[in-house]
C-alpha cells in the first residue's frame, strides 16, 4: 500500500505536468514509449511470444501509431503504417514458418496495433479544440473508479464479481467504483464550468457511469491473460503498480470510449 501511494503521488503531478503543460507532441512522445514497453510486456513478458524480431516489430508500430494519432491520423499514412507492418510480420513468417506460428502474428498485431490505436484515444482528444480541458477525463474516470473498487470492496465486499479470473473482486467494490467516478465527473463538470465552458452535468454523469462499467471489464481483461500466462504483474516499471498494462489496462476501453462520446455527445462546449 505505502508503495502505490508513493507512486501515485510522483505519478499524478507528471501526469498533469505531460498532459497539461508540455508541448503536445512531448506527450505523443511518451505515450509512444509507454505504449511500446506495453507492447513488450504483453508479449515478452508473458512469454506468449518470445521472438525478439517481432516484438521489436511491435513497439516500434506501438510507438508510430502514437506519433500518426499526434499528426491528426493521417488515413493513407496509417494504411502504410499497417501495410509494412503486415509485410514484416508475414516475412517472419515466411523465414521460419516452424518456429513462428500464424498464432504469434496475431499477437502481435493486438500488442502494436489494435491496443496502440485504442489507447492513443488520449493522444487524440489531446489534439481536439478543448485537449487541454478535457483530456483528464479518460484518466479521472479509470483512476478515480479503480480507487473507489478497491476501498469500497475492501470495507464491505461481500459478493465475488469474478472469482476465477480475479478473485479479490467483488459486486460491491465495483459498485463504489461506478458511484466514485459518476462523483468524480460530477466535480470534473463543476471545475469546467468555472472555467467559464457552458457543461451538461447530465452527459458528465453518463460519462462516469459508462467509462466505469467499460473501465472494471478492461481491467477483467488483462486479469484473464494473466491468469492464463502464470504471471502476478506484466512489469515492475511503477513500484506498486507493475508494468505499464498493470496501470493502465483499464484505460484501454475508457479511453476511446470518452473519444467517442467527446465526439458523439459532447458534455462540453465553448
């Protein structure tokens, strides 16, 4: 506990240093190189595909689609992106076609592009007219609803949620996970509007409600692998926390889920 703590109190002011005042590019950057250590770590680390070439194949395509959410996301740039991906993973392939199975591509094409493509959701409503204000919001609903589960399903968890994959789960936890983060937009709401932004507390309420539900089955699904792959943590990057998957396996649907609804049914307006 005095680990996590200590880390989410180094974690959040560079947080908030990255998304909210460095350059928008740094921040691609970053999130470039996080999303290719995550790239590893599903894949190396989990020992699901212990090929060096091919997971350098897929950091490096993690990484890429970081920097083309930054450039707008550019649609014939990514087609090529994809393209020579595709063609580098298949001429693996086509090398060795013994030791590296069709199994192991498919890996590799959910560790550097599917899960780049969802997570560079933040990068790319980074780049939206109101980025800046409004970019906290995949990150207050995931964190926020994770640390409500946890106290709430410590001090009155009663009824497993997921005993096989995630046993320290329960009903109640993910309740208080769901009340924390509609609480949580409801607070995000009241600050933009102080800021003078005209806020539909109604779509800010919704906004929590969906990302938490979206946010508990992200983090179910990265449990799973876990479970499946013997291993406690994907890394031991964030003392506390684990690896990068570790942190942010939730983000991995909240993000784009709050791309959406920013671009569907916008809670926020000039």
């Amino acid at each position: 506990m005095k680990k996590r703590i200590v880390a989410a109190a180094i974690l959040v002011p560079l947080l908030l240093l990255i998304t909210l005042v460095l350059d928008k590019l740094v921040a691609a950057i970053v999130m470039g190189l996080l999303l290719a250590i995550a790239s590893y770590e599903l894949l190396y680390r989990t020992e699901l595909v212990r090929h060096p070439r091919l997971v350098v194949y897929a950091s490096v395509m993690a990484f890429a689609v970081s920097i083309w959410s930054y450039f707008g996301a550019i649609h014939p740039v990514l087609l090529l992106l994809m393209m020579a991906y595709f063609v580098a993973l298949f001429a693996e392939l086509m090398l060795d076609h013994v030791k590296v199975r069709i199994e192991m591509l498919g890996l590799c094409l959910l560790s550097g592009l599917v899960l780049p493509f969802l997570l560079t959701s933040l990068v790319r409503i980074l780049t939206m007219n109101v980025g800046r204000f409004v970019v906290l919001i995949p990150f207050a609903v995931a964190f926020v609803s994770d640390a409500g589960a946890y106290f709430v399903g410590m001090k009155f968890g009663r009824h497993k949620m997921a005993p096989v994959v995630s046993p320290n789960k329960t009903i109640e936890g993910a309740l208080g996970g769901v009340g924390a983060a509609m609480a949580a937009m409801l607070v995000y709401a009241l600050i933009l509007t102080l800021l003078k932004f005209r806020v539909n507390y109604g779509l800010a309420l919704l906004y929590g409600l969906l990302g938490s539900l979206a946010g508990i089955f992200g983090d179910l699904c990265f449990s799973v692998i876990k479970r499946q792959t013997g291993i406690k943590d994907y890394g031991n990057l964030i003392p506390g926390h684990g690896g990068v998957l570790d942190r942010f396996d939730s983000l991995v649907l909240v993000a784009p889920l709050m791309e959406a609804l920013l671009l569907l049914l916008p809670m926020v307006s000039v």
